[in-house]
C-alpha cells in the first residue's frame, strides 16, 4: 500500500467530483503482504496545496511563476478540436474554471504565437502546463463557544460562501467544509525543485508548498533505539514468556482495575492511522490490521500454540507493526496490547531502501496525501463511526523552513504552518500522538516549543497534539527518563507526558518473529493505545481532540521534584507518566481516594469557596490560590509519615492563562494543612488533609446536581 493510493481510494469513497480529476500515481511498495518489490525510485516534485482563498487565482498565480523560470514548468502538446478552447481543457485536467482568465501568461509565454487564447482555429497546436491536480475538501474548525473563533467563522463565510460545501457540528466544533486542490509539478531533479519552491516565493494561509526529493537533506529516521531485553526467555524451541500486558506498566492497582471492569465495556471502535513504515499483520494482530480496500489484512496461519522465535529489530521494516502491537495486540498470541478494540490504519511514510540495508526512503508524495488524508478522515463526521480517530507519528517531519530559521529558532512560530500536515494540524484538529523523539548522533536534546524548527513535534501547543517522552523507570515510588530525549523549552511546556519505552518494550515485529526496541517511538504508541482505550469508552466524552489530550495529562501520575523521583525529571515533561487505569475512569464524576478507598462521587462545593491554598514544600512560604474551577487533580506524593505533600493538575497555568491548547498545569510538592478546608460530595465530607487523591469529573460545567 502507498499513499497515494491509499488517499486516491479515500478520495473515491468520500468526494464526488464533478469533473476528470487525475488519480494519484501508485508507486510500487515494499509493503510484504503484496508483494516484493522495491519502491520505485522517488520522483523530484513540487507539491503546491490551495486549501482557501481565492483558489482558482491562486493557481493560475504560481502556474504563473513558474512559467517565468526556464525549464521549471512541465508542459504538453494538444492538437484543439472544434470548438475547443484552452479553458475547456484546462477545467477538463482539473483546474478550477476561475482560473482561465488568470493563467493567460503562462499560455502567452508557452504559445508566442498565439497570443489569443479564445480566438484559436481547430487543429492549433497548442501548449498546456502538464500538472496533476486532485480535488477534495478540507475544512477549517471553530469553538462555537468562543466569541472570537465565531467572529472568525462569520467572517470566512461571508467571503468563501461559494466556495463552501456544508456546515457541521461535531463534538463541540463547527467544521466549515470547502473545496481545495493540490497541483503536484514533477520535476527533472532535485536542484529544480528547490528552485521552483524559490520562484513560488514565500507560502501563506491557504497556499501551502512541500517537496519531493530524490535525495533529502536529512536521513530519514524513527525514534528508536536498540535493546535486547526479554530475548534471554524467548527461544524458537521453548515454551514463550508469560503473556505480556502492556498496560500494567507502569503498575496497577487492583481496586480501580476491578472498577473499570465493572463498568460498561468500550462501545466504540476507534481507528488508529500509523503514519510510519508499513504495517504487517503478525498473529498478535490478525483483525486488527485494515487494509486499503476497508477489510481486516488476515494474518499467517498460527498453530495453537505459539512459539518465540526471536530477531533483531530493524527499524526500516519493523518499526510500525511494533508499535501497532503495543496498540492493539489480541488473539492469545503472548501480548496484551492496550486498546485490542482499536483499527490499525496505516500510511506508510517511508519504506527500507533497497540499496541501503536498515536505512530509510520516503515515500512519494507524503506531505500533501498526509495533509489530505486528516481531512477526509476529520471530515468524514457522517459515516456513523463509533469513536474519534487517532494519528501517531514517530518521526519528524523533513520541513523546508530555510531562511525562516535565524540562531536555530523560527523567527515566526506561525510559520510552522508553511508545511500541508501541519496546516492540517491547525485547521482540522485532529487528535494526533506525536514521539519527542531523541537527540541525533553526536548532538545535544532539542528544547521544544512552538519557535523549534522541528514539526510536528513543535505543534504541541495545538489542542489535539499530544507530545510524548519515554521513561526508563516508570513507577508511582519514583520515575527515571530515557537518556538524551528531547526536552521542553519553555511554557507551555509542550511535551506533555511520559509512557514506558526507554526500556525495550517486547513484541512480534513481523509476520513470524518476536522482537524488542526502545525508544520515544515505543512511548508515543503506548499513550495512543491509552487514548484508543479512552476514547472506545468514552467516544462522547472525547469526541472532541482537546477534551482527550487534557484527560490523559490530568490522569498522569505527576512527575514532580524532590519525591523519589530523577533529579530534573519533572522539568522533562509537563504533567507525568501516563497511567492506563485512572484514564479510563468514567470522566463524568469525580473520583477521591481516602485511606486507599476508592470512591465515584460528585463533587458539590469546597468549604473555601472558589479556591484551595497551597503552600509552596521548600519552605518559602509562598501561598498560592488555585480556583476550584481549573483544578484537575491532587495527588499526595509524599510517603507515610512524612509531612504531607500533594501534586495538582490544574486546566491550563494554576494561576490563569488559556488551556485552549489543552494545556494541563503542574504545580508541587505543595503543603496542604488543617486549615485548608473540606470538599463536599454528593454523600460525604472529607477533610482535604486526609485524602489521598482526587481525579475531577471533565468538562464540567456549572454546579453538579446529586
């Protein structure tokens, strides 16, 4: 499977053109379930994406400039009929037909001789740009709760009304639906690619530009490093190891696991889509595996019994059927994954290279079928599924930021929009797990944020965009990271939390070996297999990208300093590590731990009012005032007998500032005292100095009734 045909069978399903749109080229894969042949040889392109405005100019615009270089725009030869103008066969190729009156000095340039395009006898022979346009929709989203987002949304309509499909609302969202088109421009080298992105000049909101190389600046890589843990018991001729279950790393605690057992087992069946090397479907994944015609990929026949025969992982072929299985691993195969409800989708973004053992090639085309693919899938709200989809990448973006990068940095954070996923990421707002990845060979961590030159991994300020490190030691009595991960670089702090991966993780790797890899990678399938548990139970709850990102945050066990843990481990990640049993408490009431004691209840007041005082544990005496209202979490860090200390979670700073990005506030170890209150449930009042931890019902709004 490739992407291009992968989206191309998207498109088919999901958008009805009206005229002769070009399909994308398939290009051959290394994929093993079809076949085995090597990827085709990349194809040097420029791939221009309009995704609003005033398309039809838009595109007649930068057809334009390239028409002004030598040798950049490709063009062909037709013979007109009668009755044929230049315009009919532009729209027949795909272009918008606004575009004819626009794109007449491109045809000038092309036909000296010709100058008038509308007065051309019948067998003229004639000169056309020879692009590919594809057609489809995206769609910009709005809070229709934020007066300014629906100002916004006012505004848009107002100008693009032609131009708009439908209005929905999903989830708390409205989704403004339009039609937009990519031109790829195929190119005879690399060298002309760059300098046709030169000739386009700088991109903007809605005309987005990425490239094809031949031979990319950067290898290409996946966040993962070589382990050999758990091979010692796993031997072709021995009975396997126990099974292995994912989710009780870091631990589990048997009293919430009985409670999230006796509640409502998951409804919905989310769709997972691995945007990394292909995916096979080994035993452990037989059903869960989807291929590009909508069916499950059936795995090999399995023998009842299964044995371990172990192999070295090698990151260009096992990498995302890896972290599928830490995912959605079933069938008694010797893995527990942690969401065996969820749909393994894929869209390989790289596949090994053939004259390279180990080593990386991209995929044609990725960057834009990526950029379409979040939107037919973001758009795809009427298809009745069953719970909100999720995307994991383990890898980083190859973004051509060039002379927008000044002393390492992004003079303009908006700038990370000038590649078509991310712009993606801005305007559909999907719900996308993200690997922080680890420093390069040789080179220190890289501190992220939104002016780092490193996509996606410095879209986590963006509501949906989960940023995900890796700890070694991942336990509630002290948590130790993986060495050299990059790091956050200020606030907000936008790698959000930590999950087992910096020691190897287990699993099959392919259709008939088991194998072990550590890394950012591991870690970031390990939240996403949380977050497709979390949102299979809770598909309303979570229907919205925002509400999940700050659920799986609040859920964490809080990483804070001085409390067993690493030293400088808290400011390596904003809340803590991720924990696959408080996540999936119902989030629609409150939960308080007394004395071990777990209790759902709904929170009715706290006996100070809008606020809880902490007092800051080094002995400062700094007090701080936490309004009620943001608070997300207490936790006690502190051990028995030892002055009590809590961690708290709070929606967005403790102290104010927006949570719009789904940003979850971490503040502690912090003291609270006698004097600092009671809360009140629905049946009982508890002294805040004797609880042990408090999980707060999401979103709430309002005073709860009992």
């Amino acid at each position: 499977m490739t992407a291009g045909t992968l989206v191309a069978a998207l498109l088919m399903q999901a958008v009805a053109s009206p005229s002769p749109v070009a399909d994308h080229k398939a290009i051959p894969s290394t994929d093993p379930l079809t076949s085995e042949v090597a990827p085709a040889p990349l194809v040097p392109t420029l791939h221009i994406s309009f995704v609003g405005g005033d398309v039809g100019k838009d595109i007649a615009e930068r057809i334009n400039l390239l028409s002004d270089q030598p040798d950049l725009l490709p063009v062909r030869q037709v013979i007109l009929a009668a009755g044929e103008t230049p315009c009919v066969l532009l729209v027949q190729q795909g272009f918008p037909a606004s575009s004819c009156e626009h794109i007449k000095p491109t045809l000038v340039r092309l036909n000296p001789e010709n100058v008038d395009p509308n007065n051309l006898q019948a067998r003229t022979h004639y000169m056309l740009p020879d692009v590919e346009i594809t057609r489809g929709l995206v769609s910009r989203t709005y809070d229709e709760e934020d007066p300014g987002e629906r100002l916004k949304r006012l505004d848009l309509v107002s100008r693009w009304n032609k131009a708009i499909v439908k209005s929905v609302v999903k989830g708390g969202l409205r989704r403004v639906q339009f039609r937009a088109y990519d031109v790829d421009v195929a190119m005879p080298n690399d060298d002309s690619v760059r300098r046709g992105r030169e000739a386009l000049g700088p991109p903007n909101r809605n005309v987005i530009i990425s490239a094809t190389l031949r031979d990319p600046l950067q290898p290409a890589r996946v966040f993962a490093a070589s382990a050999e843990d758990y091979q010692a018991g796993c031997r072709a001729d021995q009975t396997p190891p126990a099974t292995y279950t994912y989710a009780t790393r870091p631990a589990d605690d048997p009293e919430l696991q009985a409670l999230i057992a006796s509640q409502p087992a998951p409804a919905g069946v989310p769709d997972i889509w691995i945007i990394d090397t292909p995916v096979t479907a080994p035993p452990n994944l037989g059903g869960a595996v989807y291929g590009e015609d909508g069916k499950p990929i059936a795995p090999p026949p399995a023998a009842s019994t299964w044995k371990c025969d172990w192999a070295t992982f090698d990151s260009a072929k096992h990498h995302g059927t890896h972290m599928a299985g830490i995912i959605a691993a079933r069938n008694g195969m010797g893995f527990n994954g942690l969401a065996p409800m969820a749909r393994i989708r894929q869209m390989p973004w790289y596949a090994p290279d053939p004259n390279n053992p180990g080593a990386l090639k991209p995929v044609q085309r990725r960057a834009a079928d990526l950029a379409k693919l979040i939107s037919l899938v973001e758009n795809d709200v009427d298809s009745g599924r069953t719970a909100r989809p999720i995307f994991l990448i383990a890898t980083d973006f190859e973004t051509a930021y060039g002379t927008s990068v000044s002393g390492g940095r992004l003079v303009d954070p908006s700038l990370r929009r000038n590649y078509a996923p991310a712009n993606s990421f801005f305007d559909e707002r999907p719900l996308v797990v993200v690997a922080a990845g680890q420093a390069r060979p040789g080179k220190l961590p890289v501190r992220l944020d939104s002016a780092s030159p490193m996509s996606p991994q410095n879209l986590g300020d963006l509501e949906g965009v989960v940023v995900v490190t890796a700890c070694r030691i991942c336990t509630r009595e002290g948590v130790t990271m993986m060495e050299k991960v990059n790091v956050p670089g200020g606030a907000p702090a936008i790698v959000h939390v930590a999950a087992p991966g910096g020691e190897a993780l287990p699993g099959w790797i392919d259709q008939g070996h088991v194998g072990a890899i550590n890394g950012t990678s591991q870690a970031a399938a390990y939240a996403a297999g949380v977050l497709a548990s979390m949102v299979a139970r809770y598909p309303r709850a979570f229907e919205r990208s925002r509400n999940a990102k700050i659920r799986l945050q609040a859920t964490s066990w809080p990483i804070v300093d001085g409390v067993s843990n690493e030293v400088g481990a808290a400011s390596k990640v904003a809340t803590g590590v991720v924990d696959p049993q408080r996540a999936l408490l119902d989030p629609s009431f409150d939960w308080i731990n007394v004395a071990g004691r777990w209790t759902r209840s709904t929170i009715r007041s706290w006996s100070d009012g809008a606020s809880i005082l902490v007092e800051d544990a080094s002995g400062t005496g700094v007090i701080s005032s936490i309004p009620v209202d943001r608070l997300q979490r207490l936790v006690r860090v502190s051990k028995p007998g030892d002055p009590i200390l809590f961690a708290v979670l709070t929606l967005g700073q403790p102290t104010g500032g927006s949570a719009l990005g789904g940003e979850v506030g971490r503040l502690g170890p912090v003291l609270i005292g006698e004097s600092a209150g009671t809360v009140t449930t629905c049946g009982a009042t508890y002294k805040l100095s004797e609880v042990t931890e408090i999980i707060l019902a999401m979103p709430r709004r309002g005073a709860p009734a009992c």
